[in-house]
C-alpha cells in the first residue's frame, strides 16, 4: 500500500519531467550552436491575461506559463513558451520559440493526446507560425492552412499560438525582472 501511494505522488512529476525534457530538447534542437536555457515559471496576473484570452478567444490552461529564457554567452536570442490548449477532450500542449521581439521563430507540439486531429504536429503545417506575431492574422483557412478532420485541434493551435504573442511583452518583463 506504501508504495502505490508514493508512485501516485511522484506520477505527475515524472510525466512533468518528460514534457520539460522534451521541450528543452526541441528549443536546443531549433538552434544550430549550444545555447544556455533558463526555465521561471511566469504568474499571469490580470489585466494582461484577460486582454490576451479576450482577443484570441482562448482560456489559459493554467494561471501561469512555463517560459524559457534562451541566450549565448551574454546575448538573449529569445524566449519559449509552453501552453496547453483543449482539444476535443484532451489537452494539447505548444511550444512556440519567440525572439525578443515577440516574433515565432519556431512552433511545436509537444504532446498530443487525441486519438484524431493529429496532423496539427505536421511541421509544414506548423510553419505557418512562424514569422507571426501579435499584430499578424490568424485566420484558419487564409493565413493558416485548414485541416480536414481536425477543425477543434487547428482552431485550439492556432488561437493558442496567437495568445502567446499576445502575452508575450508581459512574460518577457516578468520573466526579466525576477
């Protein structure tokens, strides 16, 4: 009985640690020399998260993000940012790589639960973030590729990717302030 109440507690840490490690190793993947990661949980406080789920028309998951400081020796090349968005019944977690100024450079899905939709981790149909920020649109069909069989899960990406841009300049003040 002691040890099934130990592996239940330390469950959720291990399955963290494999999201982390597969996060990290795509951000270090995504640049071609060494670079140097900081990871700070960021608090999303109100008014900024309420203006970002606003416009993009999208909860956040949680009350807070997973944001990566990315630098080589004293340069910041950028930040990463993990989310989870809904799916049709389970979450989807994105990572998008931003550079200072708040544009996609990279945009990934970590772990994908559904059973259907998952074309959304297609990297071709993925690069349709990239060089997008805050102000660019997003709309499915146009500027992003629409994917037949996986309305909920595109629409979830897209306006999941789209929030992240949104509050990016709040994260990245945070995240350089503390």
């Amino acid at each position: 009985m002691r040890t099934s109440f130990l592996l239940l507690i330390c469950l959720p840490v291990w399955l963290n640690a494999g999201i982390r490690e597969s996060a990290e190793n795509l951000i270090c993947a995504f640049y071609p020399e060494p670079v140097h990661i900081i990871l700070k949980k960021i608090p999303l406080y109100n008014p900024p998260r309420i203006r970002a789920e606003r416009k993009a028309g999208q909860r956040f998951f949680k009350k807070w993000l997973y944001v990566w400081r990315i630098s080589r020796q004293d340069s910041t090349l950028g930040y990463a940012v993990l989310d989870n968005v809904k799916g049709k019944a389970m979450p989807i977690t994105i990572l998008a790589v931003l550079d200072t100024s708040g544009v996609i450079r990279q945009a990934s899905i970590v772990k994908y639960r559904e059973t259907v939709g998952g074309a959304v981790q297609n990297g071709n149909w993925l690069a349709g973030f990239i060089g997008r920020d805050k102000s660019s649109s997003y709309k499915i069909g146009r500027e992003i590729d629409a994917i037949s069989g996986a309305t909920i899960s595109v629409r979830s990406v897209t306006r999941g990717m789209y929030k992240l841009t949104l509050i990016f300049p709040y994260i990245k003040d945070i995240f350089d302030a503390t």
